[in-house]
C-alpha cells in the first residue's frame, strides 16, 4: 500500500483510449508549431534526457545562463507559445478545484532511456493551485516523497491515461521519475512517454 502525502492524488485511467488518442492529436499539433527542444541545467549548462515544449501563455524553460524560469517565447523559435488546447482545460476544471485556468503546460517526452531527478515545482510565483499532470505513453516509475529533499519516498507506476494532483501539502512534494518502461503501451508508435504539466504561474 502506498502512503502519498497529504493532497496528492493518482487517477489510474482518468483519460480512455479515446481521449488518450485525440489529446495526442492535440499535441503533435503543439509540437508542429513549438517543436521540442533539448533544455539545460542551469549553471553547469548539462543537457536534461528528456526533450521539452510548452503551450499555454507561459512556458517553463531552463538553460545554463539564465536557468529555471517561466517566459511567453519558445527559446529556440522565439515564437508564442501556442494555447493550452480544451480538453488540457477541460482536465483542469475536473481536478483541480481551482476558479483559475492553468498558464502553463509542460510538454515533457521521454525516451526509453530518460528521466527526470527528484525535485520540486517551484518557480511559480504562487503555490495555491495544484500542480496536474497527465501520462500517455510509455510506463513509467514515478517517484515522491515530502516536502524536503530528505524525506522518506514511495515509488509507482503511471500508466498512459493516469493522471496525479500535487495539491495541498504535496504541492512542493519532491518527484521525479526513475525510469521509462520500454514497449508498455501501443499509444506512440515509436515509443516513448509523453507528460503534460499544467500549472498556474501568477497570482
Ligand atoms: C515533471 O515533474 O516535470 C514531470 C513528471 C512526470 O514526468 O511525470
Ligand atoms: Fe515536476
């Protein structure tokens, strides 16, 4: 039996096979006019696994010199981001208890190989919202513990379709993702594990 953090959620099969292939028509069409990019740490300027996009009127961005931050351009066309697509707001209404839509959504794609070290969500402005974010694709090992780096943590997988909510206490939870489960789902066809990440920046 998992233990989560108070506020934090998992929605093992929230989206359909349906609705799991019409969000991903969303978003290679995001991806057609924000291609992804390959993002770094700031300072040492190392590349991340995973490649990543943004839609919605703010997007998250890290590169060595100016590392984590929310901009409106996408750093390698310098163009808008383009909108968070309905059925992302749709989601949001759903589960987030929140009056305000999300400004942001993280594109994040992983290879087989990818993953994502433990930390937390905290470049946002405020933390009221909770932060939901959707898994399609390939399987993989998610991770979180509390609120500091050192707290204790419980491991699962996310499915394509599943979705989690770092709400309440879990807002500032520290996750990550361990590692991709190769050939786990039909969804992309070449494989692979897509997240979106939608979050609120401003007040
Ligand atoms: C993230 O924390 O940005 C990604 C989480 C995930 O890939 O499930
Ligand atoms: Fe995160």
């Amino acid at each position: 039996m998992n233990v989560f953090p108070e506020g934090f959620r998992h929605l093992p099969g929230y989206l359909d096979e349906a609705a799991q292939t019409a969000l991903l028509d969303d978003i290679r069409a995001i991806v057609a006019q924000a291609p992804l990019y390959t993002p770094a740490m700031p300072r040492t300027g190392k590349e991340m696994s995973v490649r990543m996009t943004n839609c919605g009127t703010l997007g998250w961005v890290t590169d060595k010199e100016r590392g984590y931050r929310y901009q409106d351009t996408h750093p390698v066309t310098g163009k808008p981001w383009p909108p968070i697509p309905a059925s992302l707001l749709d989601l949001w209404r759903s589960v987030a208890d929140f009056p305000d839509d999300p400004e942001a959504c993280l594109v994040n794609f992983y290879d087989a190989r990818a993953k994502m070290g433990l930390h937390q969500d905290r470049d946002e402005q405020v933390f009221d919202a909770p932060v939901v974010s959707v898994s399609l694709g390939d399987a993989c090992l998610f991770r979180v513990g509390g609120t500091k780096r050192s707290d204790p943590t419980t491991s699962f997988r996310l499915e394509s379709g599943d979705v989690v909510v770092l709400g309440g206490s879990s807002r500032l939870a520290f996750h990550g993702v361990d590692r991709i489960y190769p050939g786990t789902s039909p969804l992309l066809k070449n494989g692979g594990r897509i997240n979106l990440t939608l979050r609120r920046v401003t007040t």
